[in-house]
C-alpha cells in the first residue's frame, strides 16, 4: 500500500498537467458553446425561425455531397489498392505511395488552386473540355469542383488505408490460393474481399466526415448559395449577412451531424485522424495474367494522372508569376510572417497539451492497479480525438458570437487561430507522442520511484530523449496544419491581421489569379517540407 501511494505521489505532477490540459479544451470548446447559448436565448425566436426552408436544403446538400464524395473516393481507392496489392514489386511503386501521401500534406485552398488550373475556365484542359461540351466551358465551379477536389485529397488516402489491410492477409493464405491455383475471382472473393469488408466501414466513415466538415474547398469551389455546407453558410451568416440566430441555427445542425457521424465511427472502431502508415509489402506467391496485370496497370495510370494532375498544375501556375515581386510585397512579407509566427505557436501548444494528456493517462493507469477506469482517465485516454466533433469553424462561431459582445473580435484573431488550430491539431500529435512515452514509461517507471525522480527533472533527464523525435514528428504535423488552415482566420481575419491562405483567398477574390498561384505554391511548398519533415523524424524514431 505505501508503495502504490508512492507511485501516486510521484505521478501527482503529470495528473495535474493532464487536468491543466483537459481544462483548456474544456474552455475553449465550452466557451463556444456559451456563445451559441447566449445568442441562442438572447434571440430565441429568430433561431427557431432559422429553421427554415433554406437551412434543410443547406443540410441536405451537405449531406449529399459528402455521400457523392466518399462513393466516388471509396470505390476507386478500393479498386486502386488492390491493384497494387496484386503487384508488390515494379518499378516506382514506393515513389507512387509517396505521391498518394502528399495531398494530406498540401492545404486544402493550394489544392483548389491546382483542381482551378487544371479544369477552370482558363485552366489546362480548357479547350479539351469545350470541345467535348459541344459549347462554352463555364469552368468547374458548383458540386461538380468540390467533388473533383474531394476525390483528390481522399481517394489516395483510402487507397493507402485498404492497401494496408491488404498486407495484414498472413501469407500462408496467399501461399495456400498458389497452390490451389486461384485465379482473381476466387482470390477476390476468398482472400481479398474480407480483408477489405472488414475496413471498408471505417474507411468510408472517415472519408464522410472528412468531405461532412470540409470548409476550405466548399468555401472557393462551391460558387454560391446552390452548393453551400453548413459550414460556409455559418461563414456566410457571420461575415456577410450578420445573422447570428441563423448562424445559431446552422452551428447547432452542423454540431448534431458531426456527432452523429464522429459516434458512428467509434462504434465501427475507425480512427479520425486518418492514419496510413504502411508496412514493407508480404512475399505474394500469385502471378497475375496478362490482362488483370493490364487492367491494374491503366487503374494505376489513372490513379497517377489524377493524383499528380493539380500537383503539377500548381507548380506550372505558380512558376509562371512574378514571385520575386511576390516576395517584395508588403503584404505578402507579413501575411507569411504572420502565418509562420501562429503556426509555430499553435504547433507549440498542441505539442504541449498533448504531452500532458499522455503522461497524464500513462500515471492514471498506473495508480489504478487493475480497478476499473476513472472518468479522468477515459477523458485523457480518448478525449482529445472527440475535438473533432466541434469542427473550428464552429468554435471560431461560438467565440465571434460572444467575444462581440465585449469589444471588437478581429482584434483577437491571433489568439483564436492559435489556440483553435493547436487544439484541433492535438488528436493527430498525440498519436506520435503517446507510444513513445509510453514505452519510455514502461522502461524507467520504476527506477523514476525509487529514485524519487519526477516533474521537470524526469522529463528533463528520463522522458525527454525518447521523446525528442516524437515530439518534433508531432511539431512539425501540427504546424503543416495549422499552417494551411483557413477555418479560423476566415472567421477573424481582417486588413490586419492576415495568413497567406487568407492573403491567397482575397486575392482570389478579386481575380489576381497569377499572385494566387505564386502564393499557392509558397504556401504549398512549405507545408509538403514540415511533413516530410514530420514523416522522416518518425521513420527515425521507429528504427
């Protein structure tokens, strides 16, 4: 008994910065609330009369577009991972995974931009697409944009998920359908197809509440009020119409939906953060016929073109503007400084609460000696991936609602972007943090008691060099984040204070599309290096 009132003691600093951490979210997203509340009660009849007609064709739009989105993600993804799975070994197919991990990098509004290039007005394949409309292109703007651009973030992200429960199929069953000598059919049908039904419920639950909460590309694609979310017209309702009790009405539905989806993917055991990490490919003892290795290699192809398609785009766009006047403007100079400044605060903030939230849970779980989870551990443990039922753009709306009502809310715009960004960031840089100390923990728990080291000395001389490269991993990811977000800053944003994807929305805007695209490919450029710089620390720390 002394012993494990010891421990408690020794573990006491880490619950303390759990509950610190636990209390800040707790703020921030309840503190949203207070102001969807207040604006709710204080002007209760116009938001029961939100609840219009036009709020349920909002809703049902983004319901639609967001089921349109996961089909047309899913299905080729699925189609395209097998492919590769019947092929584990040609030419360029580590290169190729490569490629289908960088729309998760790249910021949703640099994407626009290259889906813009490409299949605009004016874009690339302009004329090709005249031609086959028989008349004028009006350009891709409408449910068809934001589908294109859906597909191009999500369709390589399922491609990667359902290769990987590819490659969980043991070999001896790949050995077993040689020897019996299945052909694709059978090998689909035995082998291939329960693997994939097994992920496939939690791949598309994922994919829906991405496209569900997508902001970014409904916002610059959608092209007016006939394709509109829930959460441009949140936007809509506070920047342009200042209707706070439809932008009540609208927060309230959007929240409802995302808990709903966000509930259905626990039970289906899908995680939201969308981890794609895949192993070396297992030996195949399968020889695949000339025409299913034909029919894999043009689904590749495809793959290939559409994944790599805006990518190039947006180079080609953005190499041909003026950059070096790009980079002498005013503007510019401090939009990027601003970015990089509250970019690496919020990186720095979500690093921290993260941190806090793994020891924490790891010394709760230490302290219960077998008894059944407190409510504070469950909350440290699977709290933070529950952020994400509150999407920023919904907290952003909360807070603009009553921070209102006490100055002028631009003027905190710095202060929410960080604190939103980081908070929303967490749930992806606790995946990276929590192992490690975990089994950082596991190795010198023990010796940190008998020792009677603990807080800061422990962290310092025990925790910290194993936690070195996970943190800069969870850094980095947190900072490529924030750093393309646009959600919060398009709340409060203002002359003065601006992001370069805010800068790169405005100049959009007002059809400077050259500068747009040199601002794309800036912005692009460095959130694709701080992931790659997140991806090679973590493939440090896992050798």
């Amino acid at each position: 008994m002394g012993a494990r009132v010891a421990l408690a003691a020794k573990a006491e600093p880490r619950i303390c910065a759990g509950i610190f951490a636990l209390a800040f979210v707790g703020i921030l997203i309840g503190g949203a609330f207070a102001g969807l509340v207040a604006e709710g009660a204080g002007d209760f009849g116009n938001a029961i009369l939100a609840f219009d007609a036009y709020l349920l064709r909002v809703a049902r739009f983004t319901l639609w577009q967001a089921a349109l989105s996961t089909l047309l993600s899913v299905l080729p993804g699925l189609l395209v991972a097998r492919a590769l799975s019947r092929h584990p070994r040609f030419f360029g197919r580590t290169l190729l995974l490569q490629l289908f991990a960088v729309p998760l990098a790249l910021p949703a509004i640099v994407a626009v931009l290259g889906v813009l290039a490409l299949y605009g007005r004016a874009g690339y394949f302009a004329d090709l697409l005249t031609a086959a409309s028989g008349g004028t292109w009006p350009g891709i703007y409408g449910l068809s944009g934001i589908l294109v651009a859906h597909v191009f973030f999500n369709m390589p992200l399922c491609a990667r998920l359902f290769l990987e429960a590819l490659q969980t199929v043991p070999a001896d069953q790949w050995r077993l359908a040689s020897q019996l000598g299945m052909d694709a059919r059978a090998t689909f049908r035995l082998i291939e197809w329960p693997a994939l039904r097994q992920a496939l419920p939690g791949v598309a639950g994922l994919v829906f509440m991405l496209c569900i909460t997508s902001f970014t590309i409904v916002l610059t694609l959608g092209g007016g009020p006939a394709a509109s979310t829930l959460e441009v017209a949140i936007y809509q309702a506070l920047r342009f119409d200042f209707d706070p009790a439809r932008a009540v009405a609208l927060t309230l539905l959007q929240v409802a939906l995302t808990a709903i989806v966000v509930t259905g993917l626990a039970r289906l055991g899908a995680t939201m953060t969308g981890d794609a990490g895949l192993p070396v490919a297992p030996r195949r003892f399968l020889s695949p016929g000339r025409a299913e290795t034909a029919l894999n290699a043009s689904l590749i192809l495809l793959a290939l073109a559409f994944v790599a398609g805006p990518m190039v785009a947006t180079v080609a766009a953005g190499l041909q503007a003026d950059l070096v006047r790009l980079a002498g403007e005013a503007p510019v100079r401090q939009a990027a400084l601003t970015s990089i400044v509250l970019a690496f605060l919020s990186a720095l903030l979500a690093a921290a609460l993260s941190l806090a939230l793994a020891m924490a849970r790891r010394a709760l779980e230490l302290g219960r000696r077998g008894r059944r989870k407190s409510l504070l551990e469950t909350l440290t443990d699977t709290g933070a991936g529950f952020v994400l039922v509150v999407p920023p753009i919904v907290v952003g709306a909360g807070w603009f609602m009553l921070l209102r009502h006490f100055g002028d809310v631009f003027a905190v715009a710095p202060i929410m972007v960080v604190t939103v960004n980081a908070v929303m960031a967490m749930p992806f840089a606790i995946r990276a943090v929590r192992p490690a100390y975990d089994a950082s923990s596991e190795r010198h728990e023990r010796l940190c008691a008998q020792l009677g080291i603990s807080g800061w000395t422990r962290l310092q001389l025990v925790d910290w060099p194993a936690l070195r490269r996970p943190l800069g991993t969870a850094f980095a990811f947190a900072m490529a984040l924030s750093l393309g977000d646009l959600g919060v800053i398009a709340l409060f944003g203002s002359d003065q204070v601006q992001t370069l994807p805010y800068l790169l929305l405005a100049r959009m805007g007002s059809y400077r599309t050259a500068d747009a695209a040199g601002l794309a490919l800036l912005l692009g450029t460095v959130c694709l290096a701080l992931m790659l710089a997140a991806g090679r620390l973590g493939r440090e720390k896992a050798e």
